[in-house]
C-alpha cells in the first residue's frame, strides 16, 4: 500500500504526535510546497492566448492561503460579500475579483458596485435588480450550456436540473432586460459542476458556450469555469492525477477554434477551486475507542462530520492512513469503519474500510482535506473547531488559524 504522506515527505520531518500535542486534536494541516506547486499548475494552464486563472475560494478560504493565491498571481472568485471582504483583507485588489453570485440580496450587490468589483449574474431576475442598481454599468451573466458533470449530483452545477444560469431559450429576454437598464454585458462564464476526471464533459460544455459567444458581439472574457478532479484513491487504488498534459492540448484546440469562430481575442478564463489546495491538506486526528458491534469493528476518532462534512454529505470518499507511534503503519489490515464523535448515526468518515490495525491513542490521516474541509466545518454538537497550520517552504511550522475555545461558541451570544 502506498504512503502519500511519506511520498511526499508531507511533514517535512515534524512528528504528527508533535504537531497535535501542540496544536491540539483534530488538525488541519497545509504543506506550503504542494499549495505552490498547484497553483502554478493552475496558472499556467494556457500559454497561448491571454489567459487567467481565478480561485474558486470557496474551496478554502484561510487568509493566509489566499494571500498564498495572490502572490502565485491568480485571481479569485467570491460568492458572497463576504467571501469579496476577506479577498480584500487578504490584499486583493478589486480588479482581481470576480463576484459570482446566486441569488443575493440588494445589498450584496451594492457592496460589489460600489467597490469595484465586476458581479456575474446567473437569472434574468437577478440581472433586472442589477439593472435597477447600477445602470448603464458593466456586468457579466452566467450561462447554462446544457451540459453537467461532477462527483454526486449535489455538486452539478450545469444541464437540466441544476439552480444556476440562465439557459440559450432565455437569452433574447436577458437582452431585453440589458437593454432597458443599458447594462453592457463584457463577459460570460458558466461551471458545469465539481470534481470531474474525466475531460470530456467539460470540453463540450467549452464548445457549447463558444457557441453562445456569438449571440453577445465582442466581449472582453469568457470564463469557462473549473472543477479539475484530484484523486481521492491515490493510496487505497492507485488512482492516477487529472491528466493535464493531455487536457491542455484538447482545450487550446478549442480556444483555436473559438478564436477563428468570434474573430477576436478575448481574455480566458477557469476558476478551480478543489485542485488548488485539496492534495495540500490533510487531517490528523485521535482514535479515543475502539469498540465491535455486531461483528463490526469501529474506531472512533475526534473527527467528527462538524470538521470534515464531506463524507456525510456527499458519501465522499477520503484515504486514510494510520500512524502508530509516530511512523504510517501497514500492518494486519482489517475491515473497519472510522467514526468521529458527533451524536449521530451519519458521523462516518470510513464505512467498513480495509486498513491497517487500528488501536487506540493511534493517529488517523485523513488525506485531501484541503478543499472544502474547514471551509465546511461548524460546531454542532458544540464542538470546538480545529487549529490550522501550514508547513511552510522552510521546513516551520506557522498556525493559519487559531483553535477555537469555549469563549468562542458564546461570542455571539447574549450571556
């Protein structure tokens, strides 16, 4: 069985017991050098045409992580005011920020007008507010071009059955709506939905929105969304990277295509968010009990579904691997299925998993936790959310994040 944590030399030599009798139980931890390298992988995707890359930071939003983004030279997509005010604290500036809301208030799109920052809207209700807000302004519209892909259908974003855009039969009345607030439509962008390994989908729904181009005359970009996949069964099957070698060659052919179609250059665009950061992160937690049920053998961690929801959501899967004093074991593999420690049934990270031998005060690793890890988590349960740190280029080791405290689950209530 396959190491990735050794492979990677992912501590860079700190003992994960170290790291928690520091830090505390659970932990996410972030290694600097694999942050880095993804997201120049991401930059640096197309070389032929103007091209730029926006984070998806909804994947995760740690400021140091953003600041991280920032200096690689990436842009960002926010989704919320709120996601646009962390972006600015983490030294964005406004033309570095793409809002791409669904279905927000007047307010969240006053707080975009007024800072500058260019808003995608994805219904033609939406884009008639935005019309009454800031007419004869500059916007963008999200459009659906039939074609969905992703791991579970909770994370489709495009096709027949999906919330988001506005469809090919809507668009003679989105541009009715533009024209009575004199908006100027410069861009379009779609998202056909999260983690896809295999290409294919993605490029036709490129193809499809080339084609809708065309109703829109010259516009300054068109953003062809995300949703790279990383393997989540590199340990447990081998599972081999998002070939990118070979995407990149398929998806400039078609931007050769879109360029002799439209007869204009403009700036392209993808917004990942998962790959950025999702290899970087993993989780280590402690095995408090190990029990059998039925014949079943559990171990139960402190990670519960409030610190990793993935899982219980989405019936995703996570590798794990075991550290047991201090080195990743592969002995005496068993079927066990690993719990976390919230007061519900769903609260399994691992069901009936074949992995090494699992005892108590063990360390579990829970790898790709990087994305959509923390930037899920809460405190059901009333459980304390975990500490963040980030081994950095140098070998330190720097908290991203404070652990929570018991001061911290009252802080917004009247006590």
């Amino acid at each position: 069985m396959r190491s990735y944590i050794e492979e990677t030399g992912f501590f860079a030599g700190h003992d994960p017991r170290d790291l928690l009798k520091t830090y505390g139980s659970p932990l996410y931890v972030y290694n600097e050098k694999i942050v880095r390298s993804n997201l120049r992988r991401l930059k640096g995707l197309i070389t032929k045409y103007p091209y730029r890359t926006n984070y998806s930071m909804k994947a995760n939003s740690n400021l140091a992580l953003l600041r991280i983004a920032r200096e690689e030279g990436l842009n960002c997509d926010a989704m919320s005011e709120g996601e646009i005010r962390l972006l600015l604290k983490a030294g964005f500036t406004p033309d570095r920020i793409f809002f791409v809301p669904n279905n927000v208030s007047e307010e969240e799109l006053k707080f975009a007008v007024a800072n500058g920052v260019m808003t995608s809207l994805d219904s033609i209700d939406q884009l008639e507010r935005y019309g009454r807000i800031a007419p004869g302004s500059k916007c963008a519209v999200r459009l659906n071009p039939g074609v969905g892909a992703g791991h579970h259908k909770k994370v489709v974003t495009a096709g027949k059955n999906t919330k988001f855009a506005i469809t090919d039969d809507q668009l003679d009345e989105m541009f009715r709506v533009a024209d009575r607030y004199d908006l100027k439509i410069v861009g379009i962008n779609q998202h056909i939905g999260s983690l896809f390994m295999d290409p294919e989908p993605f490029l036709s729904a490129v193809s499809n929105l080339i084609q809708m181009a065309k109703r829109f005359g010259k516009l300054d970009f068109i953003d062809f969304g995300g949703g790279y996949g990383v393997p989540y069964h590199k340990v447990s099957e081998d599972e081999k990277p998002f070939d990118f070698d070979s995407f990149e060659k398929k998806f400039e052919k078609l931007l050769d295509e879109a360029v002799e179609e439209l007869g204009y250059v403009p700036l392209f665009k993808t917004e990942p968010g998962r790959f950025a950061f999702c290899e970087a992160g993993v989780l280590l937690g402690t095995v408090h009990a190990v029990k059998y049920n039925a014949g079943k053998k559990y171990a139960g961690t402190d990670i519960g579904m409030n610190i990793l929801t993935r899982p219980t959501l989405y019936g995703s899967w996570h590798d794990i691997e075991v550290i047991h004093d201090g080195t990743v074991t592969t002995d005496d593999p068993q079927q066990i299925t690993v719990t976390g420690n919230i007061c519900e049934s769903g609260d399994i990270i691992a069901d009936s998993r074949t992995l090494p031998k699992i005892v108590t005060d063990d360390i579990v690793c829970v790898l790709d936790a990087g994305a959509y890890g923390y930037a899920m988590a809460s405190n059901y349960n009333q459980r304390l959310r975990p500490a963040e740190v980030l081994i950095t280029l140098d070998g330190g080791v720097k908290v991203i994040r404070r652990r929570d405290t018991y001061e911290d689950l009252f802080r917004n209530m009247d006590v």
